[in-house]
C-alpha cells in the first residue's frame, strides 16, 4: 500500500514516521454528594494527540531535523496531514531527538495535538466577482488533499461541498490549486 507522505504546514516528510499513536480522551469531573458519594460529569471528549518516532537517514538528514525544528520553534497551529488519519490543524507540541545523531541517521520523536477550535485560519474569502465576502469560503486544494478530508477540515459532509461546487464532477478527482468554495 502507497501511502500519501506526512506533512505539517511546509514540511513533508521524505519517509513516514515508523511508528505512531493516536489517543483519544475524555475529561471526568467527580463531584461529592451527600452521604458520602460522587457523581460524575462527563465534560467531553479533549484535543486528540498524535505521537510518533522516526528517522531521517542519509546526507541530509540532520538538515531535515532542523527543517523539522524551526516548524516546532516557529509555534502557532498548521495543517497536518497524516497518512492514514483525517487532515486537521494541529499545533506541533513536542520534537525530541532519541538518540545522539550521527551525520546521515537521525532519531527523533514528535507529537501534535488537534486544535478543535472553531478558528478556520489561512482560508481565502471569495466571492462570484473575485473580492472579498463574507458569506463565501474557499480553500485551496494542496497536493494529498481529498474531497473527504476537506469536508471533515471544514465541518461539512462531501454532498454539501458537490452541491457548492458544480464544476466538481467526480468527487475522486481535484486537482492541486484548484479552489473549493466551503458552504457557509
């Protein structure tokens, strides 16, 4: 199976990581009732975490490290895409090396956590004329986007976005640069 590379805002990675973990948690607050009981409160489900290890190997890989740590330095959240998992910003939360890195072999591991904010940062506002509206959105199809994985970006299913966007007619094929209007 081919898989589609890794990638965090600028950054693909040239092989995917070996190894990764997705966790899932949900957030229990435990209040005291009288005679000497507890009721619990469920308050949802919190930010998934994707954890992983990798290497970079080869001439380059200590220079794709630093590549990989100036994201981690540069903060804020970005688009991360995942080879198996649903597309989604995420802010880059931990990057360590797992061993002393050799010139051509570099050990590390990494973790991302979701943001589930409502915030839809780097979108373009469009409207039929070309300038800004407030009632329309749009992306930007990347290179390893899909329709599905746009739809679950933006909180919408695949038939909404068809039915935004007529001149889509095979939801299998989008192209690189193309603009996808978002229903509001």
């Amino acid at each position: 199976m081919n898989l589609t590379p890794m990638r965090y805002k600028t950054f693909v990675w040239p092989h995917n990581p070996h190894t990764y973990s997705i966790s899932f948690q949900r957030q229990v607050a435990g209040h005291k009732v009288p005679f000497g009981r507890y009721c619990l409160q469920d308050l949802g489900l919190t930010a998934r975490v994707l954890e992983g290890e990798g290497v970079f190997a080869g001439p380059e890989a200590y220079d794709q490290f630093k590549e990989l740590a100036s994201l981690f330095y540069g903060g804020g959240t970005g688009l991360l895409i995942h080879p198996v998992w649903q597309t989604s910003n995420a802010y880059f939360t931990e990057l360590s090396l797992t061993e002393k890195p050799l010139p051509d072999y570099v050990a590390y591991r990494f973790a991302f956590q979701e943001d589930s904010s409502s915030c839809r940062t780097g979108l373009t506002l469009l409207s039929t004329e070309g300038t800004a509206s407030a009632a329309e959105t749009a992306c930007t199809v990347a290179q390893g986007d899909t329709l599905w994985a746009i739809a679950a970006r933006y909180g919408v299913t695949v038939e909404e976005l068809l039915a935004a966007n007529p001149a889509i007619s095979n939801p299998n094929r989008i192209q690189v640069g193309q603009k996808v209007v978002i229903p509001g």
